[in-house]
C-alpha cells in the first residue's frame, strides 16, 4: 500500500522531472520555482527519490568510478615519492593511501598554533560583517553583527569561517605545495595540480568523530548543482590531502574508511523529525547512508602529527570518537586537476547556496583556483 504522503511525494517528483528536462519552459516559470529544482539531478537520482517516496535521497551526485586500464602513476616523479603500482591498485581498492610525512613532530605543532590563531580572525576570504553571506532564518537580512547570531548560527559561521584560509594565509597554502603531497597526488590525478578548497578541524575531548559520508562533485552543499565540473565524472578527479596536527590513534578520532565503497555514491535516509540532529551527515536533512554500505568492513587509519593521508572523497569516510582528553586537530586540502570546473556560472554570479546549513549567496569574489603544481 502506498502511503499518501508517499504518493503525493511521488507526484511532485514526475511534475519536478518534467520541468527539469524540458528546460524550454524555464523561462515561463517564476524564479523561485527554479531556483528550487534540482537541476543538477541525473536520472537515477531522480528514480531513486520516486521509487522510495522520498526516504532514499542523493545529496551527493551519483555516479560510478571506472577501475583505470592500467595502475601506472600519471608521472614519474623523485624516487621518495614514486608510487608503485601495487600501491596505486590499492588506493583504488581501498579508497586512500596510508599515512606518510610531511612535517615533523614540532613542525605540525608550529602550524597549528598559527592555524588557532588565524581561525579567531574573521575570514577575508568569506566576510560575514562585510556582507559576505547571509543566514536564511534571519529576519534582519541587513545584520551583519557576529555577536547576534544565534547558537545554531554561529556554528555555521565557524564552520565557514575555517574554509579556504590558504587564500589569505602563504603558510596554509605552502602546506598544500609540499612535494610530499603534490608529488603523490600528480601520480594519482595529472601533471597539474589546482588547490580548490581547504578547512581546519577540531575535534574536542569526549566528543564524536565525523558521521560516515562520501562526496564526489560537492553537490550536496547546494543540492541543486555540483561545485565540480570534471571532464568525465566515472573516473578520478577530486583528492582529499587530510593532514594531522596532531597524533590521531583510533582513541583520539583518526579516520576511517570502507574500503570498495569508492565504486559508487550512495543514497542517505532522510532524517525524521525525531532523529538525532547529531548524527545527520547533511546538516539539517541527511541522516545516515543507505543500508547497501557494508560499514562492518571498517579499516582504521591511524596517524602521527605531521602526517598526511590522500583519499579519494568518493570513499565511505568518517573518524572515530575522541575519548581522550586532548583535542585532535587536522587541516584538509582538496585538489583537482586543472581541467576540472570548479562553481558554476550561477555560483559566481548570485553566489553560493549552502541550503545544508541555511546559508545563502556565499559571494565568491575572493575565492580562486590556486595552481600548486
């Protein structure tokens, strides 16, 4: 029996998939008719959502990852960071590489003692008193005062205020062109290499690690279309550099991953209204991933301060709970190659959209591709 919440869902979804392909009709619908659909969807996600009545949605963009024809690195690089084949079969296997140096013991301490201190300064690169951003829920959309923002509010804004430093900061961005990673990432993605992203992490005492979540062209923060544009989204395009700052055993949150799961993205169970807000993967919708990850297949990696891990974002990824009393700290890069588009035309027009988190027209003026190799 089809419940009828179940089937009005239904119904909304053809009318949606209707209008989205016959994209001749856009300009006879109002804006905030279009600006509400997912044009972004392909097919499956589209039958998924309608075959589960909405309790099986794509927050990422589904797609699968072709197995390459040979495991041969894309470059030969220094012998100290020349990837074997062995070891780029079981990056695809696996979904990362294990974790290698970069910085030493008290060289990572170094950085993230200027990491916490450059996080306590409002972004330049996204400006919230500058008008950069603003929340959803506000009724004053003129406010700009951090000190009015609710507790929800300010959360978002740590959270944003933590992205893309490197583009104000030479000692975020010099991490991020160390040979040590950009020599393996080349091997593993091409020749030249476009930092797009980075972010800086906290993981408190007694506190949960990160819920399991997979990503492949970042569609999930805007859910109406993919930040990243890659040639051919069934092969590799995006690249993870997870660095830690501290040392990050499996008691102090290290990550963790479920090796396969890069071959496809997987749907999320939609929350319900009495679901543990702490466990949604997706701000304020996803609750958990579907039921077809194996998450029993887990396999911890554990790492020493100053190492780096390099995953591929596809991987079913997460990290364990930090039962200690000491904070974990790491800093993350993303890469692309540099044929790769990152934000849409609309993106940089109208800004970015994070309905996740009930941001809106993020402006991207001072966000840019930075080239490091």
């Amino acid at each position: 029996m089809v419940y009828q919440s179940h089937f009005l869902y239904r119904l909304k979804i053809i009318f949606i998939f209707i209008l989205v392909k016959l994209k001749f009709v856009d300009f006879l619908l109002p804006k905030r008719w279009r600006d509400q659909f997912p044009s972004g969807w392909n097919n499956h996600m589209f039958w998924i959502a309608f075959k589960s009545g909405g309790r099986k949605v794509f927050f990422e963009y589904y797609c699968k990852l072709d197995r390459p024809q040979s495991y041969q690195p894309k470059i030969i690089v220094s012998p100290e960071y020349q990837l074997t084949e062995q070891e780029i079969k079981g990056f695809y296997q696996n979904g990362f590489l294990p974790a290698f140096d970069v910085l030493s013991s008290q060289e990572a301490e170094a950085v993230r003692q200027h990491l916490v201190e450059l996080v306590q300064m409002e972004s330049q690169v996204y400006s919230y008193t500058r008008g950069d951003y603003k929340f959803a829920a506000q009724k004053d959309k003129k406010n700009t005062n951090i000190q009015l923002l609710n507790e929800t509010e300010r959360y978002f804004y740590n959270k944003l205020n933590a992205w893309d430093r490197h583009l104000e900061d030479s000692i975020l961005l010099n991490l991020f062109k160390s040979p040590a990673i950009t020599e393996r990432c080349a091997q593993l993605l091409a020749p030249e290499l476009v930092l797009w992203r980075t972010n800086f992490f906290d993981t408190p005492p007694f506190s949960n690690g990160s819920t399991w979540h997979q990503s492949s062209t970042f569609f999930a923060l805007d859910m109406k279309e993919s930040i990243l544009q890659p040639p051919n989204v069934r092969e590799l395009f995006v690249l993870t550099c997870w660095i830690a700052l501290t040392d990050a055993p499996k008691e102090r949150s290290c990550m963790m991953f479920i090796p396969g799961s890069n071959r496809e993205i997987y749907p999320t169970i939609t929350a319900t209204g009495d679901s543990d807000k702490a466990e949604r993967i997706y701000g304020k919708y996803g609750e958990r991933l579907d039921d077809e990850v194996n998450l029993k297949q887990v396999k911890y990696a554990e790492a020493k301060a100053g190492q780096c891990i390099i995953f591929c974002e596809r991987v079913v990824h997460g990290s364990t709970k930090n039962i200690t009393d000491r904070h974990r700290w790491s800093v993350v890069g993303r890469v692309v190659g540099k044929n790769t588009g990152i934000y849409s035309k609309r993106m940089r027009k109208e800004g970015l959209n994070m309905k996740v988190y009930d941001v809106e027209n993020i402006k991207l003026d001072c966000w840019k591709p930075c080239p490091i190799r």
